[in-house]
C-alpha cells in the first residue's frame, strides 16, 4: 500500500468557506481554530459536565434494545458498556439509510469517527470515546437513497414511498439484490460480499434493522455503536426543545442570528447550505412524513389538511413526541441532546451547515461539538497504479478536469513545442514599433493599428489551440487511454468517492479493504489521501 496526500485547495473540491475553515483563516470570530487532538480532549470534560445523565440512561437503554437481536463484536460490546459510564464521550457521524450504504463517502465518515475513536483513547488516561453512528431513519426521501452504482451500472429499488425510510418494509428489493448478485461472479469475495447481503436485507424486516446489519457485520470488530433515534423514550428527551421550536421558532432566529455575523465579519455574499424555515420539523401523519409550518396562530401539515391549535399541538407532542420529526438543522441539536457528543464527523456540506448552528446551540443551552471534515480519499488498484506510472503524472494532476488534463500531457510528451508564445512576442515588438509611429501621425491611426492588432493576437491564439487539436488527433492513442483510466478514476468527472460502492473494491480486497482505510486514513489531517492498492487479495474462485 503507497499512501501520498494532495492538499484540499489544490483539488478544486471544496468550497471557499470550508478551505477558509480548516486553514484557520477569516473564520476564526466564529468558532475559534480547526480542531486537533488536543482541544478535543480539552473540550471533552466541558461536554460531560453539560450532558444530562438521565439522557446517557435512557441512551444505554435504547442502545440494548436495539442491539438485543443482533450478533455484537466484543469491541462494540466493551463500547456499550463504557456508555453506562459518566466519563464516557463520542465522536459522532451520520448519514442517510442509502442502499448497499451508497457511495464511497459513507464508508469514509465511518472509517473517520472509528480512527479518530481509537487515536483519542490511546491518548486519552481520563476520558474514553466511542465511535458512533447516527442512522438518518427519519428521512423520507426515498429518491436520493434508493439506488447504488457497481461498475457503471446502476441498481434501483422502484418503491412508492413518503413516510420515514427506515421504517419501509424490503418488499421489492429481493429481486434488485438478486441481480445485483448475478454481477458478482463465485469468487471468495463475492461470496462474502453475497453473505452480508443474505444477513442483512435477506433477513430483516425494514430497512433500518438491514442497513444496521450491514453496518454491523462491516464495522462491528472496530467497536462501532449504531444509533436509529426515532424512538419515543430518545424523543422525550427532546421534549422541551421541540416545544420552543414549535412556540418561540428557535432554529431559525439562532440560525439567522450566526448567518448575519458571517455576512458581517466573513463575507457580505455568504449563502447558507441550508435555509432555516419557520419551524424546521416534521410529522409523521397517516404513514407519511408532512413539513410543518404555522399560520394565523395554528400550526399546519404543509400539503395536508391537518392542523392543530396551540394547546391541541402541545398535548399531542406530550403524548406523541415519536411522531414529531427534526429536519436537518434542528436533529443538530436532538443529536447533541442525547449523545454525550464531543465531536461531529461530516462531509463539506454538513460542516458548512453545522457552523450556521452555534447560536441556535448557545440560544438552548447545549454544548456545541468540535467539527471535523471527513477524509476524503482516492482509491487507485494496482492495475491502475501501473498505467498511471507510464503517464508520469503527478498527484495534482489526477484532479484536473479531464479536458485540461489530456492538453497538458499531450503538450508534455509531444516531441514539438505546442506554444505560440514567441509568435506572439515577435508580434508584440512590431506592434510597439507601429505604436510609436502613432504617436507621430494623426489619431485614425491609432484604431486601425489597435484593430489589426487584436485581430493577429486573436488568430495565434486560434492557431495554437489547432495545433494542440491536430496533436491530439496524432496521438490519439495516447488520449483514448488516458481518457479510460480519468473515468475509472473519475467517473463522469465526479468525484470517485461521490459514484462509486464500496461493493467495487470489497470485490477486490474483500474484509481488507476496510482495514486499509482504517490503518492510513488521518482523521485530523486535511488533505486528500491517495490510496495505491499493491495487489488483489486473496479474490480466487471458490
């Protein structure tokens, strides 16, 4: 395994603000500097300090519950266990129930929370941290989390729903698994790959205990907690804050409040990630999940008939509180209620919405986490590894648009200077002669040089950028080749992490495959990581 780093800004891969953020640069009024191992364990007694061990309870409780069927590794067993206990924290990251666990990212932020986890704790003689996983089961858009890639080929589930994914029921999904697993082949890893399906979605009754199974049998020996918090007892303890959401609109006049310092202090042009609503909750009503919103004193369903008034809206969330659901911005703080949370792992756009949230935080009297960005990561096989060698390109170069790419190597191994650069400043010295003359004739003059000479200019350019096209058609064989490999790594010029399944290299290095992320991945570094596989593991048939 060769492991090389390419710095975030250089990737042209995120935004200014998050660049901004993790150089410490400009956003420090905000939130203070990027954090690092030891403000993490400096922050972690404020966190115990501030968590309500009535919630840490009812959170073991919870945690048995949902565990009670399900095989536990005697690391998540010892982390369950340390949960019971006052100087326990987590680390936290989240995402939605995608199937087969959708893109490669998914995997990362895992990966990121166990290695930040485990760091932490053989640092750490006071305080012991759990990696955790919040199961995003209250989504209801079925759309974005319905379908996964393998190879360039895209696996569908085509199911009517609206309510909260993680309570569908798998029917319709055998057959999308079955042809899925006609694609894998017999070898071992296919076999493996076959058996976390079977135990997972062949096996369970809705698509949050699957999805848990599956998260289960991949990470399970590195300790990690999984946590679906649409439950009534997780709920109650969000009573309070679902009420001032409800009565006094607290997410959005916090949010709001943070937007205007970064408008101020930051930058005038800021646009938040996400926009707070007036109230930003959901309800679960005849088997679907409804935006609520209030108007003229009553609170409402949007695109339902449903409403309550002030008193029928509290009595129902006192006896209801399951039915009542946290949209994106608010679930912040119901994670951070519930969880003795010292750290959120997430991807660009959830640290860029997170950040709008500290005076939402501070207006309810919780503790806000340390924000770390995910890794990011580039997987390149062996086989690749190899083909990239004879290219001769740098790091750097693997994230350029495709486009520009393919120019500069073909200008890079061209045995003719693809520049017009000297034309153009031969043309310039004439031009500077006849500029003089300008100065000694009549003003026409002037228009008529200036003229002619924007249009010869014009035409080098026009005649340099033939000359890279007729190179590129000479060596033809060099782009078509450069350009397959750009879209094995790069496909459709997106983001490998952002297509790709983990299915793709669990094929090819089975169970190892996550061990070699977990062994290279830097949780608070802040840079991409180029993974460069040696070999196949141990993938023959059976």
């Amino acid at each position: 395994m060769l492991k090389s780093f390419v710095d975030y800004d250089h990737s042209d891969s995120f935004s200014k603000f998050i660049c901004d953020y993790l150089s410490n640069d400009h956003l420090d009024f905000l939130y203070g500097e990027y954090p690092n191992s030891r403000s993490i364990q400096d922050y972690a007694p404020t966190i115990l300090k501030s968590y309500h061990q009535e919630n840490r309870m009812v959170l073991v409780q919870e945690l048995h519950d949902q565990y009670d069927n399900t095989t536990v590794s005697k690391q998540t067993q010892k982390h369950l266990e340390w949960l019971e206990k006052e100087d326990t924290v987590t680390i936290t990251t989240g995402h939605q129930l995608c199937l087969m666990l959708g893109p490669l990212y998914t995997i990362y932020k895992i990966v990121s929370v166990i290695k930040l986890s485990s760091l932490l704790n053989l640092s750490s003689k006071t305080i012991r941290y759990v990696p955790v996983f919040w199961m995003a089961s209250e989504d209801h858009d079925f759309e974005e989390i319905s379908f996964f890639e393998y190879q360039g080929i895209k696996f569908k589930w085509e199911k009517e729903s609206r309510g909260f994914v993680g309570e569908l029921d798998l029917i319709g999904l055998e057959k999308v698994l079955e042809l899925f697993k006609s694609h894998l082949g017999e070898s071992l890893n296919a076999t493996h790959l076959k058996n976390l399906i079977e135990k997972s979605y062949q096996t369970q009754q809705n698509f949050s205990n699957a999805s848990r199974n599956l998260l289960n049998q991949l990470f399970g020996k590195y300790g990690l907690v999984i946590l679906d918090a649409n439950k009534k007892n997780l709920k109650k303890c969000f009573t309070q804050h679902f009420k001032d959401e409800l009565i006094n609109n607290t997410c959005q006049s916090g949010v709001n409040k943070t937007i205007q310092k970064l408008k101020t202090s930051y930058d005038s042009k800021f646009k938040p990630q996400v926009n707070p609503r007036d109230i930003n909750l959901f309800y679960k009503y005849k088997s679907s999940r409804y935006r609520m919103t209030k108007q003229n004193r009553a609170f409402h369903l949007v695109d339902s008939s449903k409403s309550w008034s002030k008193s029928e809206i509290i009595d129902d969330l006192e006896s209801n509180p399951e039915n009542f659901s946290p949209n994106v911005l608010s679930r912040c703080l119901y994670q951070q209620v519930i969880l003795p949370n010292v750290a959120y792992i997430g991807g660009s756009a959830e640290v860029a919405y997170w950040l709008t949230l500290i005076d939402y935080f501070e207006d309810q009297k919780i503790r806000f986490p340390k924000i770390l960005l995910r890794n990011s990561a580039l997987l390149i096989t062996n086989k690749q590894a190899k083909k990239l060698d004879k290219f001769r390109l740098s790091d750097r170069d693997l994230f350029l648009k495709r486009n520009v790419l393919i120019n500069k190597h073909i200008r890079a191994i061209s045995n003719i200077d693809l520049s017009l650069m000297e034309l153009t400043e031969q043309l310039e010295k004439q031009f500077s002669y006849l500029n003089q003359l300008v100065l000694k004739t009549d003003k026409s003059f002037e228009g008529a040089v200036m003229a002619q000479k924007k249009k010869q200019l014009k035409g080098i350019q026009k005649l340099e950028k033939r000359l890279l096209q007729a190179q590129r058609r000479k060596l033809e064989s060099h782009v078509k080749r450069l350009s397959v490999l750009h879209e094995e790594l790069f496909p459709a010029e997106f983001l490998q992490e952002r297509k790709v399944n983990f299915a793709q290299f669990f094929m090819l290095y089975g169970f190892d495959f996550i061990d070699q992320l977990i062994e290279n991945f830097n949780p608070l570094g802040k840079q991409w990581t180029i993974l460069r596989f040696d070999s196949v593991s141990n993938n023959k048939n059976t």
